[in-house]
C-alpha cells in the first residue's frame, strides 16, 4: 500500500513538479502547502505517513516544522528537500534523524527511491549531497582544531562522556565541556542534542 504524503514547497513550479510526477506514480498525496506553517497544521490534521518539506519556506522552516513534529511525538516520517549544499543544514538534519534529504535539482529523479527506502525504513540522503559533503570536509581539513580539540572529538567518537573524557586527559569536567563548546563553534555545527557525536562518529577516519 503506498503511503499517504504532504508534500510543501513555496515555489509553485518545484510544488506542482512533485505533486503530479507522485499523483502519476499513484502515491496517495492527500494535501499541499505553500509555507511551513500550513505544513505543520495538515500534519496534524491528517497524520501522514510522509511529509516533503522544504528547508526554506515562510513562516516555519522545514527544520523548525520536524522540530515541532518531534516536540509533539509526531509519527510523520519527514523528508527534507533543499537547493542549498550546505554543511550546517545537513548536519542540522541528521541530528534530527530526519528520513530523508534530498537536493530540489534531483528531486525528481530521487523522490521515489526515496519513498521507497522510507517504506523500507531506510533513511535516504541524496548521493550527491553526500559526495559534496564529504569533498567539502577533505577541502575543510581540521588544522584549526588544537591537538587537544582533535583528541577530543576522537574520545567523543568512541562514546566517552565528559567525566570519561576528562580522566583521560587529567582534566576537569568544565573543562572538557569548554573544548566542547569550541569546537562546535570552529566547526560550525549546530549545537543539538548528540550533534556533536553525530559529526564526530561521521568524521572520524578524518581525525586520525
């Protein structure tokens, strides 16, 4: 059974675009929107098993939209779709272990692939973002992170809490949680809840 889907977008060519290549592909799309907070209210109204949102729309980005779905224990699977290749907004998604991401110039192509490996309970992030990401951060380098910072992210990856942390190095809590907050200010990552340990668990094999 295909599920039920929301799609919103605030640009009406990209909206339409989706809205008729998934109607031809029978999925059950049972509502649209043309801004974030008419979203958020047809999810509540209708409980989809989908939502496309876009990451920039009036009124309720798609990220503050996921963010109020999973404040209200929502069920709605979301799937983001963005022109912007950016770093922070894909690592801002992860951390809200989002279903899907997509890039708007592939969404076409990728929108059922998508919803399929949803069904199949599957996150699915667009390969290209993926590749683009991961070239940005062999281009980033981390010499700006200390010795200490680098030693950091590499316990953080390896589950070790702040007390753990600082036991290691012969330092306080505090302290630890100073070079936290640095290094998520140097990296640019949005400070949520285990965003930290997100990037670091995917950058790793770069901290070597």
């Amino acid at each position: 059974m295909k599920p039920s889907i929301i799609i919103a977008d605030d640009h009406p060519l990209i909206l339409k675009g989706l809205h008729d290549f998934l109607t031809e592909k029978k999925y059950n799309v049972i509502a649209i929107a043309a801004n974030g907070k008419d979203a958020y209210e047809l999810i509540v109204k209708h409980s989809p098993d989908i939502a496309i949102l876009d990451i920039r729309m009036p009124f309720m980005s798609g990220i503050e939209v996921t963010k109020k779905c999973m404040s209200n224990n929502i069920n709605t699977k979301i799937v983001l779709i963005t022109f912007e290749k950016s770093i922070q907004l894909y690592q801002e998604a992860k951390a809200l272990t989002v279903s899907g991401y997509i890039l708007k110039e592939f969404a076409l192509i990728e929108i059922e692939n998508c919803l399929i490996s949803i069904q199949n309970n599957t996150p699915y992030f667009s390969p290209e973002i993926e590749e683009y990401i991961s070239k940005q951060k062999d281009v980033l380098g981390f010499s700006f992170l200390t010795p200490t910072e680098k030693k950091i992210l590499k316990l953080i990856a390896q589950n070790k809490t702040a007390k753990e942390i600082g036991g290691v190095l012969f330092t306080s809590n505090r302290t630890v949680e100073k070079h936290k907050s640095n290094i998520i200010k140097k990296l640019n990552i949005q400070p949520h809840q285990n965003s930290l340990l997100i990037w670091a668990k995917e950058n790793q094999d770069s901290l070597l």
